[in-house]
C-alpha cells in the first residue's frame, strides 16, 4: 500500500517553464552551504541548525533520532531524483521534516494542545518557530504554509501525496524510517544513516505516547496510521 501511494505522489512532480515548482519556489532559492551527515549530503544554514537544536530540545533520543532519520531519507530521495533536485527547497524540506513530531512534547502545554491532533499541535509549534526565526521571517506566507501542511498531513497519505512536491516529500521520507529503502534510496545508504542514527526504542516511544494520546486527547486521536504498524485506534 506504501508503495502504491508513493508511486501515485510522485507522479505529478514538475517545474514548470518559468523555472517556477509547484512550491512556487525558484531554483535559485535552494543554492544552500552543505555539509555530510551520516553519508547524506544535507542542507546546512542557520536555521535548520536552530531546527535540529530546537527538536533536540523537545524530544527524547529515539524520538529525536526519528526526526533525523526522516530528514535523511528525504533529503536521499532527492539525490536519486532529478525532478526533486529542480524542485525541493531543501532548507523547507530540512525544516519541516526536522521539526515533524513537536506536538509529541507531552510534558509541554505550550506545545500540546488538549483538543488537537498532535501533527496539529506540531504545525501550529513549527510555523510559530519559523516566525520568530531571524532568518525564518524573510521567509514568504507560502513557505511558512508549506511548514505547516507538511507537518499535519504527514501521517495521511490520502492527502499528503496529493499536496506540494514538498508534502509529499516530508510524508514519504518519514514513512522510509518505518518501512525500509525505496524510491531510489540503497541499502548500504539506509544502513549508514541507521547506524549514526539508530532507531533504538522508537517504537516501543511511538505505542507509549500513543497511550498517552488516547487516554489524555480521545476526541482528537482516532482511526490509525494509514501506513505505520502502530495502531491509534483507542
């Protein structure tokens, strides 16, 4: 089903002849500074370092490692991607990915809400981040927008793969931490990022806030996740 949805996502990638992507970001845009991570080629600038030191700061080990780990992915599904490369702001990407799961700070009123979905939580937590960033305030109403349907879509195909290129990234590359390489990604490059990036206890994490969410946000945690192992049905 993963793989069905993902072909289905990607399908409709594309820059159009303006030099202008689906985003609605241009090309020059994403010449961003780099550096390797776990083997991985990655976006590098002030605000996605403040991304990764901000959800390092509200999320345990495994949890933070997760965030990581997608990001990895994503930014792996690029590299083998042509059409991604044209068309991903790769510092949206890294931020968005990086800062996915803020609404799981359960100890953290001001990020968890009592009466919305944690990937709400989360987008609302991400764009507020942005906004307050100095460099995330030259960013445009449209980039903070994508921050936040990334976020709360990322655990709904039937959504996410019909967003922005973007959204449909950020989905795709957190569902590889859970499901294994693909869309290009090798084994040998998966092994790298899990072993800098080890998933150590992230699912037991995953089923333990999820309790957590059923028994403490009922109306707001339902169904399950369309393509994760881990059941949400309270």
């Amino acid at each position: 089903m993963f793989k069905l949805f993902a072909v289905l996502g990607f399908l409709s990638l594309g820059v159009s002849s303006s030099g202008t992507n689906r985003d609605g970001i241009t090309n020059h845009q994403r010449e961003y500074p780099t550096r390797v991570l776990a083997g991985v080629t990655v976006v590098d600038t002030p605000l996605v370092r403040s991304a990764l030191d901000y959800a390092k700061a509200h999320s345990g080990e495994s949890l933070y490692n997760h965030v990581v780990r997608s990001w990895l992915f994503g930014a792996l599904i690029v590299s083998h991607n042509a059409t991604l490369q044209s068309s991903i702001d790769l510092e949206l990407h890294a931020v968005a990915t990086v800062l996915h799961d803020l609404g799981l700070d359960l100890n953290n009123p001001d990020l968890v809400s009592k009466d919305k979905r944690f990937e709400v939580d989360g987008a609302f937590a991400a764009t507020s981040f942005v906004e307050k960033h100095a460099d995330g305030k030259k960013w445009d109403k449209q980039k903070v927008q994508l921050v936040w349907d990334s976020i709360a879509l990322h655990t709904e195909p039937s959504f996410a793969l019909f967003k922005e290129p973007v959204v449909q990234l950020v989905f795709t590359g957190t569902q590889q931490d859970f499901f294994g390489p693909a869309q290009g990604v090798t084994k040998d490059e998966y092994a790298k990022v899990l072993k800098d990036f080890p998933k150590g206890d992230i699912l037991k994490t995953m089923n333990e806030t999820v309790i957590w969410l059923c028994h403490n946000k009922p109306q707001t945690t339902w169904g399950k996740l369309t393509s994760a192992p881990i059941k949400r049905s309270c």
